[in-house]
C-alpha cells in the first residue's frame, strides 16, 4: 500500500448556523457539531483508506467558544495518522466574521475511525507521511494518544507505552 499525507484527506464542510439548530442561548448546539465533525471526519477518513469507515471513538472534544446563529462555520478535517486498521481524524472548527470575513478557530476534536471491508471486518490502511510541521506534531502526538487509550483500556501494560514513558524520563 503507497503511503498518502494528510493533505490527500482534507475535508472542508461549510454551513450556515440555522434557527432549528441553536439552543435557547441562539449559539450551535454542541450535539449539531459533533455531527457536522463526525461526517467530515468520516469522509477523511474514507478519503485516506479507500474503504468504509465507522466511527471507532471520540477521543477528544474542545468547545472553546460558542458558535452564533446566523455564522458560517467551517469544520476541516485530517487524518493525522494511521495506524494497522485505524485513522486519527483531526478536526479544527472555524467561524467566519460576517462582517470582516476574517476566520477564528472556535472548536477543535480528535476522532478515531476503523476501515472496514464489506462484512464489516476492520482491514489495513495505508500508511501516513506527515509534511507540514503542524502534521508532524500532530502524527507525533498520535502514538501517544493511542498508548494513554491502550493503557487507560487496560490493553497495554504502563511499562510498555514507549512514546509515553518518554514524556517522564
């Protein structure tokens, strides 16, 4: 399998924040964001592995700021690594000033999806080759989600998270 960068995933999604979406507060409900997320992140997700993916987890979720009714938001999406069935989707989430059009970045997520084949079993996906500094980090800081997971799911022995154990010694 040929190895693809993160750009090869990029998702872009952009919506208008509809009355029917907003709480009493009139900001996004953070339910609605969390499913704008999950389908661009899918859809990176597919993009890298060339097959079905299915939502393995919600790693994690930052509602930095509220997003006004009446805003465009735009949610962007990467894989930012990929492991022997697995992707990490790194979401940003992003609202337009409806005056200046200058963007600020409101949100952020880290979803993890599995490809599968079409009965359902996880397969391989390609391989990752970060470039940018930004999607070095992120690949970097990957392995070691994925070990805190492991350990926290009791599925890796403490004494065997590598890129962890290195954050302390």
């Amino acid at each position: 399998m040929d190895a693809r960068t993160p750009t090869q995933s990029l998702t872009v999604m952009t919506d208008l924040v509809l009355p029917s979406e907003t709480n009493p507060l009139n900001n996004l409900f953070g339910g609605e964001l969390l499913a704008r997320m999950d389908r661009a992140a899918s859809i990176a997700a597919r993009r890298h592995s060339r097959r079905i993916t299915v939502t393995a987890s919600v790693n994690h979720v930052a509602f930095n700021r509220s997003i006004p009714l009446g805003s465009v938001v735009t949610v962007e999406a990467k894989v930012s690594r990929a492991f022997k069935t697995s992707m990490e989707v790194y979401l940003d989430v992003w609202i337009e000033d409806r005056e200046s059009g200058l963007r600020d970045k409101a949100n952020e997520a880290i979803y993890t999806f599995v490809a599968v084949d079409e009965t359902g079993r996880p397969t391989d996906v390609p391989p990752l080759t970060p470039e940018s500094t930004l999607e070095i980090e992120r690949f970097n800081a990957a392995l070691r989600r994925k070990q805190l997971s492991l350990v926290l799911a009791g599925k890796m022995k403490p004494k065997d998270a590598s890129e962890l154990k290195a954050l302390f010694v």
